[in-house]
C-alpha cells in the first residue's frame, strides 16, 4: 500500500514535509529529480522487471528502490535493473553515469557501478535467456 501511496504521490508531483522518514526522501527525491514510477524493463519474456523509479538524462541513469521492510535490501537488484535498461535500450554501461539508491529505515543507500560491475551481469542475462529459450522451444 506504501509503494501505491509513494508512487501516486510522484505522478501528482506532490512532494511530503521534508524529513529523514524514508517514505518522505523516496518521494520527495523521485520528484526532485523527475523520475518516472514503476517503470517496466525488458529484455525478455525470461527476464524482465520494473523499477520503482528511475530516470535517464544528461547521460545519467539513476534508479530508486523503496524499501518498506526491515529485511535488508541488496543493491544486486538494482545492478540488475540497470542491465536491462541498458540492454533493452542499447545503452552500453561505460557510456553513462549510473546512480542507485536505496530508501530504507531511514537511510538512503547510493551505489555507483561500473561497467566492469555491470558486464558481467549483461552476459549472464544474455547467456541464460538463450539456455532458457532453447529449453522451452524442445519442450514445447
């Protein structure tokens, strides 16, 4: 319900009392820097995903994930999402700037990956999706 409320609130522009509640910097910041919400990326049917924000300006890519739960997150999920947006828009990783972050207990966690983080990720998407194709076309 928390994800509903933050992402309507950033499609409305309409910003939270400024505070260190991690709800209020998730949305107040996806604002600020005009990002968009629930953003699907594909690659294909065997890999794919959706951003809770993300934006693509200037030659920076930043992706936001908010966290409502206590478990900590992983930033491996948004290197991920980052290697879809790049595949699924042709972008090679070392041609951009890339900013993650995640929103979480109060805190805000930043990564920036590079491509020699990113590329490996790539081909083991790519790998795979051929493995998994080629098994459901002799399955089916």
């Amino acid at each position: 319900m928390l994800h509903d409320f933050a992402a309507q609130c950033i499609r409305l522009g309409q910003k939270l009392p400024k505070s260190r509640k991690t709800l209020n910097m998730y949305v107040n910041d996806a604002i600020g820097f005009r990002m968009t919400v629930e953003q699907p990326l594909f690659y294909s049917e065997n890999c794919f995903g959706t951003a809770d924000a993300i934006s693509f300006r200037n030659r920076l890519l930043r992706i936001h994930d908010y966290k409502s739960g206590v478990t900590p997150a992983r930033m491996e999920q948004l290197e991920i999402y980052t290697a879809l947006f790049c595949l699924e828009y042709k972008i090679k990783p070392v041609d951009i700037d890339i900013e993650l972050r995640i929103y979480q207990s109060d805190e805000i966690i930043v990564h920036n990956p590079t491509a020699e983080d990113l590329v490996p990720i790539i081909d083991k998407i790519i790998s795979f999706d051929k493995v998994i194709t080629k098994i459901k076309a002799e399955e089916g």
